[in-house]
C-alpha cells in the first residue's frame, strides 16, 4: 500500500486558476494597499521598488493571465502562484510583526534572504507567461485597437516591450532589496544586543 501526501496531476495544476484566481485577484488587489501604507508611513520601505513590484504582479495576473482563458490553464501559473505566495507569507508575516515592534531573527533573516533566489525565478516565471501567452493575444486581438489616422496599438509587441523592462525592473528592485538586505542584517544584531 503506497501512500501519497502531493498528488500533482496534469488537472490539478491546469486547474489553478480556476481553483484559487479569485483568491488571487483579490489578495493581490488588496496589496496595493501596501502602496498606502509606504506613503503614509506605516511602512518603511521606498515607494518605487514596492510599486515596480506590485504592478509587475497585477499586470501579469490581470492583464496576461486573467484575459487569456489558455493561459491560465498553463502550469507556469501553478508556479507562479506558489512563488507569489511564498514571497508574500514571509514578508507579510515579517512586516506585520515589525510595526508592532516584534522580532524573530530568524524571520528577519528569511525574510531579507529568501526573495533572493525566488525573486529572479519569479521574474523567469512572468516572462514565461507572457512568452505563452502571445500566440493568444495575436489571434484573438485582444488590448489590440485601431487609434484615428491610420495609427494602431498591436498588443504583442506592447507585450514585447514589456518583457524586455520587466527585467530592467527586476535589476532595480534586486538591488533595491540587497542593499536593503545588507543594511537591516548588519544592525540587526546590534539591535537585538540593545534590547
């Protein structure tokens, strides 16, 4: 008798979206509010990284995702969702305890090392899926519209675009969060000696 406890089929990870998109949507819309908080103060990271990071995320989930019903039956979502999540349980989890003045150092640590390889693999990941998803968005047309004087937008190549400064952004925020890494884990210790 064999027991299995991950029981990965070819329906189960086709099934994703279907199974947890809304949730997705829904958890991803509400990070905004993470742009919020940087602005008023609750939080104390720099506006532009987490904004560059966000909106990489929405883009991908609403625009690339969500409006190509092929694509979301593809496995790179499956990996993608399990690399957003991961992300996001960590830092969450970290930063809540943060502002109410709590500190693990191992959460620290996880939290400030963690992304490093994820976030790249994440990146690889979006790339992927826009990779897949333009066959679709050239036959179906979609986002693709006729602008006055003969002008028009071809939505692939706006996607082409985008792919290339995703990994522009991917340079910046990277080194965003590494110097940030360096930073919070060199006064860390210090920190805790303190207290």
């Amino acid at each position: 008798m064999t027991v299995r406890f991950f029981s990965f089929g070819k329906d189960s990870v086709a099934d994703t979206f279907y199974a947890i998109g809304l949730v997705m949507r829904l958890c991803q819309s509400i990070s905004l509010l993470e742009l919020l908080h940087i602005f008023v103060g609750i939080e104390s990271n720099l506006l532009l990284p987490r904004f560059l990071q966000l909106m990489e995320r929405i883009i991908i989930l609403f625009v690339v995702i969500t409006s190509q019903e092929e694509v979301q039956e593809k496995y790179v979502v499956c990996v993608l969702f399990i690399f957003w999540n991961l992300l996001d349980m960590v830092r969450y989890t970290y930063s809540m305890l943060s502002v109410i003045g709590i500190s693990y150092d191992i959460l620290t640590w996880l939290s400030q090392t963690l992304w490093m390889p994820i976030y790249p693999l994440c990146v690889l990941a979006e790339a992927f899926a826009i990779y897949q998803s333009l066959p679709y968005f050239e036959s179906f047309g979609t986002y693709s519209t006729k602008l006055p004087f003969d002008l028009s937008i071809y939505f692939p190549y706006v996607l082409k675009i985008y792919l290339m400064m995703l990994f522009i952004g991917m340079y910046f925020t990277y080194s965003h969060l590494y110097s940030e890494r360096r930073d919070i884990l060199r006064i860390f210790p210090i920190q805790r000696k303190k207290t």
